[in-house]
C-alpha cells in the first residue's frame, strides 16, 4: 500500500518524509524568484515602461524613423544569411561527428565550442585584422574595391562567426543517440542518399534543429561585441539594432533608445515563446509509451 | 537464390574480424551462423548484405557477383538487432517505404502497395496494428514488423541479425516457431546470426560455427551436436564434461579410464582430453567398477531428467544428467560417493 500511494502522489512532488524542511524549499523558491525579478523581470518592465512611457505615438514614431528601420533592416539581413548558412554547417557537421569514424574529431568537436570560449570583441578583431586596411587581405581588397570591414559583409562575417555552434550542438546529441540503423535500414530498402535524408533522417532530427536555428537566430540578431569591432557604426548603412541602441542612448534619446531596445525585448520573448513549443515536441518524441501485449496465434 | 561466400576477410583496424571464410547456402535453406559474441558473425552478415565492405574475397548471390554491387542493388531483405524501424513513421508506413521509395517507373501505384502492405501485415499477423507507431509496439510486434518491411521488396534473399536477441525467452519461443512455419511457407534463402545455440538448432536446416573469424564447423544441427569437430564446438554447443589425460599407440587413458582411439598413432604419449555431455554419463555405487570416484554434492530437478553435480577426488566438478526413472529407483543423495563411467568419450589430442 505504501508503493502505490506515493506513487499517487508523485505529480504534486515526492512523499513528504522524502524532500526537504518546508523552509528550505519555500526559502530557495522565493531566492530564485526574488532574482529572477531583479535581473530579468524588472528590466524588461523598465525597459517597456520607458519605451512607452511618452505614448504610444511616440513609440511608433521612435521605431518608424530612417534609422531605426535601417537597423532593423540590416539586423534581419544579417541573420538571414548566417542562420541559414550555420544550418548547413551545423547539420554537416553534425552528420560528420555523429556517424563517421575519422582522425581529429575531438578536435573538431572542440573547434565548433570556440566562438563560446573567444570574447565577442576579438572575434570581430579577428576580421579587421583578416581583412581591414591594414589587415593581411586589406591591400588586396582595396585594390579589387572590395569593402568588407565598416561595410555589410563584416557584419554578416562577424554574425556568422559567433553563431555557429547552435545548430551543430543542438543537432551532434541528437544524431548520436539515433545511430546509424535507421539509415541502414533505408539504404536496404532501396532508399538513395537523398530519400534517406528527407524521410528518415531529417524527421529525426526536426525538432532539434528547430531548437538550434532559434537560438542561433537569437543570437545573429543580439550580437553586440564582434558586430560594433567590424561596424563602424555608419548610421542608416552599417548600424545593427544593437548598435543602435547604444548609439541612440549615447546621444541622450532615451526614448528612442529603449523603443528600439524593445524590439530585442520582443524578439527574446517570441524566442521563449517558440522555444517551450518546441521543447514539448522534443520530449513528446522521446517519450515510449507503454507497450502492447503480444499476441501471436 | 543461392548465397556463396568466398575467402572473405575484413579487417577493422587491427582486429581480424572476419578471417578466410568460404561456404555456400544453397536456395530455400535456412542456415545459421552461430558463434560466440565478437567472431566476427555479424560482420559477415552485414558484408553480404553490402552494409560492409570485405577487404578480400567474393560474395555471390544466385551465381553472380554481387562485391561491387551496392546495398540497394543487391536486392536482401535485412532484418535488424534492434529492429531499426523508423520510429516517425506508422507501421503501415515502415512496411511500405521499400516499395515507395522506388524510381517511379518500377513503383507500384498506391492501391497496389496498400494491397501489399496489408498482405504482409497479415502474414505476420499484425494487420490490425497498422496504424500505430513502433513506440507503441511489444518487442515481439516489432520483430514482426521488421521482418514484414524486408519482405515488401521482395528480396532474393533474407538475412537477420540476432532476430530474437531482444526479446524474452518465452516471446522469443513463439517467434522461432511462428519463423519457422513462414520459412517453411515462402522458402526464402535466409542466413540468420545468433550466439544461441539452442535457437541455432531449432531453427536452422543447416548451422555454421563461427569462432575467432574462422569456420569450426559446418553441418546439419544433429552433425554438429553429435560429431563435433573441435573441443571448441564440443563446449559451444552444450554442457560438456572435461577430462584431461594422454592418448598413444591407439590408446587414450583418462585417470581410471582408458578407450580405444585410433586417430593415436604415435607409440609416445602426448596429452589429450576426453569429453562427455552430462547424460553420457553413468554412475553407480559399486565403487570398485573402474569408474572414477567422486562425491555427490548436489541434486537438481530438471523436468524429464535429474542432473547431479559431483566433485572428484582433485575437485573439479562433473555434471551427470539421470532419466528421472533412474533416480527414483536409486535415490542417490547429497553427500554419498559414486563412481563415474562415461558411455562415450569425445577425445582431441591438446596442442
């Protein structure tokens, strides 16, 4: 009896004799709430409260500017060709490390984590170097009037840089834990590599890479360090709408500022959004239900 | 369809998995490839199959070449250890996918792979699951499941790794001989792997004993269980007692036991072993018969038999298997000593 009523009992928690002093449990949730607060949800308000807090014509006015549309404009560019792009790279690198046997894996493995162990700002560093005026690549480049620092394309580089490793990260886990038999079996049947991909591999993995090219995403679009090296911060041409932001505020145009802040704000919240449907779906395939009887005349 | 494996090896790294291996299955047979984990069994399989590439040697399926011929040319029906079904997909979809993903002109509409698909969800006895996901299956059910969708292609052979290794014994009973009804039903050429001997022999026409990358035996399951080859086969293929001594001039001599073996030529002696399954064993309580004395320490029912294990003089255990009969006539008791007579001994000269 004593099994089955703690096992009644296991969706409100486990047995009582089995968890922590009602204090201890009421003191770490009220903790961990009480930061949360301070350093999550007092800023987003403030930075709403701000934003509207000279109406919302103002606001709408703040955001329709030349600027700011600009920003925005360019921010999405950017993020469109480097999520896209780390798509690819991350599903084959993935493909790479998760199925195939080769020398310098681990190698691999840990080159992908760089641009989460590289400050933002030397990674923007690295490009002005690679191709700034005085940079290896520069002379060439001048020659050809190719502009990349202070232009678009050093964006896009610097964004692509420090983007890269979500999609492969959320994606190598995956692979690994659904093997190679399944791609076997397919091949067997027949299947060509193409066939094999999109009806047996790609459902496999869909929910994880949905997962990885938001984060991705998240942080094409947030990037502030390697974007501000490789910008120069021409106005209405090179400026992201972190970029922005800071310019904006620097100039005193608090409102402005955080008009264009909560467009982040916005982006970080539909991403939240997008990531709890998403991490339903990811459990939901990995849950077994329980299985039939068997039966066999 | 005929299989015929010739002087294949496959080497991974530095370990000889698969070590000059030649035989041939020939067309309607169901043969086993039996052998200990890591003999290199399920490598072959998967180098007929074309899932792996052999170093050396040819793989021949109904007379023609097939060692540079692709996996989907090659036209097997795979059965995996772990069932590999897709799991995204229903079981109606698993089955069919063989028959959907062909090149349009050779694929059947989709009223004909319906029909298909439902024919075989019947053969294997599982139609009415059709609709439902491989999660949602008992292992039992996906085996069969498995087993349909390598069917669907119409394969010229079949192969099947492990078949009921995942499965529990009582589960697994049933399936080998449901398997063996359908075998008997399509007479596909079929080369199953599995470290079971009993499953080996219940089910096969025909079993390859496997050991170290190199054949130890091949024959009918009651050649090799009657006349096995090597000491290896003689204790891979059920309980066996050992006994050590020397063999010469046509002699061979076990402690008290001594039988003609005339495979000992030579008039010196060298070292040989004897060996003897529990129920070619004999015991009695006339300790002065020539039998080696021992001491009975335990008696186990084992339904139509009583197997009694015994230590000797130097301690090492005997297993005799009694007919129940026996034992209720003689109630021989822990404790008591007995003399050993073997009614057969199998002898190998040691190396």
């Amino acid at each position: 009896m004593a099994g089955s009523s703690s096992r009644n009992h296991r969706t409100s928690g486990a047995a009582a004799h089995l968890t922590e002093p009602r204090w201890v449990r009421w003191g770490l949730i009220a903790l961990t709430l009480g930061f949360l607060g301070l350093f999550l949800i007092v800023p987003l308000a403030a930075v709403f409260t701000e934003a509207l807090g000279r109406g919302w014509s103002a606001y709408t006015g703040a955001i329709s500017t030349p600027d700011t549309l600009s920003a925005v404009r360019l921010t999405l560019v950017a993020a469109g060709v480097a999520v896209p792009l780390n798509l690819v790279f991350g599903v084959a690198a993935g493909w790479a490390i998760a199925k195939f046997q080769f020398p310098g894996k681990n190698v691999l493995l840990t080159l992908i984590d760089l641009p989460f162990a590289v400050s933002p700002v030397i990674a923007g560093l690295i490009f002005v170097l690679l191709f700034g005026r005085q940079g290896w690549f520069g002379p060439w480049l001048a020659e050809h009037g190719i502009r990349i620092v202070f232009s678009v394309p050093g964006i896009i580089l610097a964004t692509i840089f420090v983007s890269f490793p979500f999609v492969a990260r959320e994606i190598i886990p995956v692979m690994q834990a659904m093997g190679r038999d399944e791609e076997e079996a397919a091949r067997v049947l027949g299947a060509n590599g193409l066939q094999t991909f999109l009806r047996v591999t790609l459902p496999n993995i869909k929910w994880g890479l949905l997962y990885g090219v938001l984060l991705c995403n998240a942080r094409a679009m947030g990037e502030f360090g390697a974007v501000s090296v490789v910008s120069g911060k021409i106005r209405g041409e090179t400026n992201t709408l972190p970029l922005h932001v800071e310019i904006l505020y620097n100039e005193y145009q608090f409102q402005a500022a955080f008009a264009a802040a909560s467009l982040l704000a916005l982006l970080a919240i539909v991403t939240l959004v997008l990531k709890t449907i998403v991490e339903r779906h990811v459990g939901r395939t990995t849950v077994q239900p329980g299985t039939a009887t068997d039966t066999l005349s | 369809m005929s299989i015929e494996v010739r002087n294949i090896r496959k080497t991974f790294g530095t370990f000889a998995a698969v070590r000059d291996v030649s035989f041939t299955v020939g067309s309607g047979e169901l043969v086993a490839l039996l052998g200990p984990s890591g003999c290199g069994k399920t490598t072959l399989l998967r180098i007929i199959a074309g899932l792996e590439v052999q170093d050396s040697g040819t793989v021949l399926l109904s007379g023609e070449d097939a060692s540079t011929q692709d996996v989907r040319a090659r036209g097997v029906g795979f059965v995996f250890q772990h069932y590999a079904l897709f799991r995204h997909m229903t079981v109606f979809d698993n089955v069919a996918f063989g028959l959907t993903v062909r090149p349009r002109s050779r694929r059947p509409d989709k009223a004909e792979i319906s029909r298909r698909v439902h024919d075989l969800l019947k053969l294997v006895q599982l139609d009415y699951l059709h609709d439902r996901y491989p999660s949602q299956l008992s292992g039992g059910q996906r085996q069969r499941v498995a087993l349909a969708r390598a069917l669907a292609v119409e394969p010229k052979v079949l192969l099947l790794d492990e078949p009921f290794g995942a499965l529990d014994a009582n589960v697994r009973r049933d399936l080998r001989r449901w398997l063996r009804r359908l075998h008997e039903e399509i007479k596909l050429t079929s080369v199953f792997v599995t470290h079971d001997q009993e499953e080996a022999f219940d089910l096969a026409d025909r079993v390859i004993i496997m050991n170290r990358g190199q054949i130890e035996q091949d024959g009918r399951p009651d050649e090799v269980a009657d006349q096995p080859k090597s000491p290896f086969v003689m204790n891979f293929v059920g309980n066996v007692n050992r006994f050590v001594g020397t063999a010469a001039a046509g002699r061979a001599t076990f402690g008290p036991f001594t039988v003609d073996y005339p495979d000992a030529v030579d008039s010196t002696s060298r070292p040989a072993a004897g060996y003897a399954r529990p129920h070619e064993l004999e015991v009695s309580r006339n300790l002065t018969n020539g039998g080696l004395p021992a001491r009975l320490v335990h008696v186990t029912p084992a339904g139509a038999l009583v197997r009694l294990e015994l230590l000797d003089d130097e301690s090492r255990t005997i297993v005799v298997d009694l007919p129940r009969v026996q034992q209720e006539q003689e109630q021989f008791h822990a404790g008591e000593r007995l003399s050993v007579i073997p009614r057969r001994l199998t002898i190998f000269l040691e190396e």
